[in-house]
C-alpha cells in the first residue's frame, strides 16, 4: 500500500513539474490594437498594447512581429515604444518560480524556447513575489528548457572591452541563522 502512495505522489510530482514545459503546446493567444497579417509569408506585425499568451508564458510590448515557420514555430520580436520595454514573463518548473524579464527589445525562438533581451535588460528570477536572482545587463539570454541565463555586455550578443559590466544579485537561499540570546538569558 504504501508503495502505490509513493508511486502516485512520485508521479504527481513528476507531473507538476513538467506542467510548465507543456506551454509550447498550447496555442498563442495575441492581442493587440492593431494587426497586419501576411499570410502568404505567415508574417503578423502588432501594434498598440501587445499581448502575446501561451501557457503560463505572457509577452508585452508596443510593437511584435510574430513570423511562423512552414513547420508551426513561431519567431516573436517583441520593442517597446521609446521610454518604454517590451517583457516577458513565464513559469518556471516546480513549485511557485518565476523568470520575469523586460528589455527594449526582446527576441522569443518558440522552436529552441529560448528568449534574448536586448537593450537594458533586466531579468529576475522569483520565488512567489520573493526575488531570487537578478540580472542586469544590455543582453541576457535565457533558455527556458535548460533554464540557463546568458549575459554579455553589449547589445550585440558579445562581451566588447570598455563597455558597461553586467551585475548579478543573488538572494540567500537559506533561512537567516537564529538571533543569539542575550547575555545572561537562556
């Protein structure tokens, strides 16, 4: 009895957490004030509060271009208006983590699921409303399938001398250590 408890917990778990992974086979709900569609060339352009869902995944911005590929990847190109930044945000594997990020222009590979930042990006990754981890930099990469985080100094991708440096901070990720008590108290 208490093998088939186990199993049926292990197994919920097991579908939880790849719960997240399943927003690639969800379809993109797109809204915005206006659009163009081409669909010749399967080339959508957006404009005006943009909004782009899947699963757990939201993207905004002022301006998209969404492009599908024959095979039904999608390639977002998401800027924001001058002032402004496009963001990305979507829920990360387990329990209540989040990766939420925002850049002038931000860049969505539906087939690799990978998202690049371009352009005073910041990225944080939350643990409920509790942030993590954060990074500034002018590009971040992140790969939501192997949830790795890629920074580089320049708007073009690449680490360039003399320009500005990324800055991570990083949350403890254990609980503080209990007071001392008072002299004299036990």
């Amino acid at each position: 009895m208490n093998r088939i408890v186990i199993g049926a917990a292990l197994a919920l778990l097991a579908a939880m957490a790849s719960a997240e992974r399943a927003d690639a086979s969800k379809n993109a709900i797109i809204n915005a004030v206006s659009i163009d569609a081409d669909q010749v060339t399967l080339t959508r352009i957006l404009t005006g509060n943009v909004t782009v869902e899947r699963g757990t995944m939201l993207l905004t911005s002022d301006k998209a271009v969404v492009k599908e590929t024959p095979e039904g990847y999608m390639m977002v190109t998401l800027t924001g208006a001058p002032g402004k930044l496009a963001t990305f945000r979507q829920k990360r594997d387990g329990g209540d983590l989040w990766i939420d990020g925002q850049a002038q222009r931000i860049e969505y590979d539906d087939k690799s699921q990978i998202v690049k930042l371009f352009g005073t990006a910041r990225v944080k990754q939350l643990e409920g409303a509790k942030v993590t981890e954060a990074l500034d930099a002018e590009f971040v990469s992140y790969d939501s399938r192997t949830e790795r985080l890629v920074s580089r100094n320049d708007i073009s991708g690449e680490n360039k001398v003399g320009k500005a440096r990324s800055t991570l901070i990083i949350a403890p990720h254990r609980s503080a250590a209990p007071a001392a008590p008072a002299a004299g108290k036990p």
